[in-house]
C-alpha cells in the first residue's frame, strides 16, 4: 500500500508511494519496507537494490501525524523505530538511494544508511526533527557525524536547517549528483552496472567498509586480508581474472550472497 517493489533483470527497486504525505515513513510503510528487503534479499537473481521515492519527496521524515499523539510507554513498550529501520542496515546486498526533492530526519536517515547516494539537483536534506520538538532516532546523530565530521552534522542537527544537494556532496553525504530529470536513467545505469559484478564479492567489499566503523585499524586490516584471500577461491574470481587476461569482458555468475559471514 505504501511502497511500491518492482524486480528489473539483477536489480530490486523499491519506490516510496505516499505522495499525499510527501512518502513520511509511517509504521505500515517500515514494515512493507522490511518485506521487500526480506524478498530482495533471499532472492538470488537480486544483486542490488534501489530505493526511492517521488521526485519531490524522498520522505519527508518519520509520521509526525502518527507520532504526535504517542507517548513515552508507547513508544518504549514497542520500541518504536526499530522495525524497518534496523533491516536496512542489516542488508548485505549493496543499496543504492536514489534521492529527489525532501529527505528529512527519517527521511535522511535512511539515506545515510545507504552504500552509495545517488542524488537530483533538487535534492534537499536536512534532521529537523529539532524543530517539531523531537530528535532523530533512527541514527541521525550518530551516523551523521561519521559521515560529515562533527562540525557539520551538530550544525544541522542543533539548527534544523536544510542543506541542497551541493553541500551534501561536498560535505560526504552523497556520492554523484545528476540532473533531477535524468535521476531514474542514470541509477538504472549505475544499479545495472553493480548487479553484473560478482555478488560474492561485493558482499565482502560492503560488510568489509562498514565494519571499518567499529574495528581498530589493525583489526579492519587483518579482517580485510582474510577476505582477500578468500575471494581466491571464488570461480568469479578465476573468471574475472582469466578474462582480462584473455582481452575478453567476463562471464559472472554468482549473485548469491554469503550467508552468516
Ligand atoms: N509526517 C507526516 N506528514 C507529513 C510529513 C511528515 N514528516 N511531512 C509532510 N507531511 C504531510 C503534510 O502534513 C501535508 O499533509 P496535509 O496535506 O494532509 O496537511 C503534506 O505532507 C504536504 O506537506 P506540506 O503541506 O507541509 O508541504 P510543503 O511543500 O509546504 O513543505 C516540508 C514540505 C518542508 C517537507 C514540510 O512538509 C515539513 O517540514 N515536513 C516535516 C519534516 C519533519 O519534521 N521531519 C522530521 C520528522 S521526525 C523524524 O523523522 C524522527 C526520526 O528521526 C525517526
């Protein structure tokens, strides 16, 4: 009802589908949102997934409509904004946002979750949540200040204040920004790029950078090499590098993900 899921050759695309509420990510939506990823995940032919919304809303952020009459035990009981939000980052497939117009607080959040950020010129993000008298919760305090340095991220979060989507690509937040009318076509060239590479590996590359955040240097690297070495014996692996030798494009044919790696 919220969202809406199409599969494309490789790539799971997931489209937010609340327009009237600018796509706010209410309850129902988190946990349709689970589901696909559920879906996309155990389905072999997906080697990558993409998330997006309208063209002028990502999501507008949590459902202020649905949380304005909660209060704390409701909340506390249920652990409110955990369901949805916390699959997304347990996902191992690489995924990609592809953002236009309004990603606020959860909105953002969920943006900062994603491995790469594809972003319109019209691309606007921003964690008011300060200003409707509340604070992220789904990571925005945390995350966001890994990824843009302290000084940036605590001058969003303490002001509410918008920033477009030139100083979130100088600030670290996105990784390309392209014109607002070429958004779909140039993700599906990037999602169907990604989605023909080995899905093995990419797995490792993605669960490799993001541990990066909670591992000592030493430790990240030793766990690095162990994963290097282990693409070693992946047929892909002989395929990508007989190919290159042979002057010839390769023939990939695992999508499958590791399993409790
Ligand atoms: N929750 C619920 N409904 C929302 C919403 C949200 N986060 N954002 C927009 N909407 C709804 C509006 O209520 C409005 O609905 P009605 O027509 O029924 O009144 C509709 O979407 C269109 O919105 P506006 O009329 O406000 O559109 P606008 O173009 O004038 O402004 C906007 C757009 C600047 C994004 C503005 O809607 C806005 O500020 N939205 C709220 C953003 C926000 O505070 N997000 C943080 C939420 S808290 C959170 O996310 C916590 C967390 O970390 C998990």
């Amino acid at each position: 009802e919220n969202i809406l899921v199409k599969q494309k050759d490789n790539v799971g695309l997931i489209t937010f589908n609340r327009p009237k509420a600018l796509n706010a990510l209410c309850e129902a939506l988190m946990i349709e949102l689970t589901s696909a990823l559920d879906d996309y995940e155990a389905n072999e032919q997906i080697g990558c997934i993409v998330l997006t919304g309208s063209e002028n809303a990502f999501a507008a952020g949590a459902d202020v409509k649905e949380m304005q009459p909660k209060s704390f035990m409701d909340v506390y009981k249920r652990n409110f904004i955990t369901e949805g939000w916390e699959r997304l980052v347990k996902c191992r497939k690489p995924v990609i946002a592809a953002v236009s117009g309004y990603a606020l607080g959860g909105g953002c959040e969920l943006v900062e979750m994603c491995d790469i950020v594809l972003a319109a010129e019209n691309a606007v993000f921003g964690h008011p949540e300060i200003r409707v008298g509340t604070m992220p919760g789904a990571g925005g305090t945390q995350r966001l200040p890994r990824l843009l340095g302290m000084a940036k991220a605590l001058d969003l979060l303490l002001t509410g204040r918008r920033m477009d989507v030139r100083e979130a690509e100088r600030s670290g937040l996105v990784s390309r920004v392209v014109p607002t009318d070429l958004l779909l076509e140039e993700g599906r060239k990037l999602v169907a790029d990604i989605a023909s590479l080995p899905g093995e590996v990419l797995t490792l590359i993605k669960h490799n950078a993001r541990s990066s955040a909670n591992l000592t240097l030493n430790e990240g690297l030793r766990k690095e090499r162990d994963a290097f070495h282990y693409t070693l014996s992946l047929p892909d692996r002989e395929e990508g590098m007989r190919a290159f030798l042979e002057k010839r494009p390769p023939r990939f044919n695992s999508l499958s993900i590791l399993k409790d790696r």
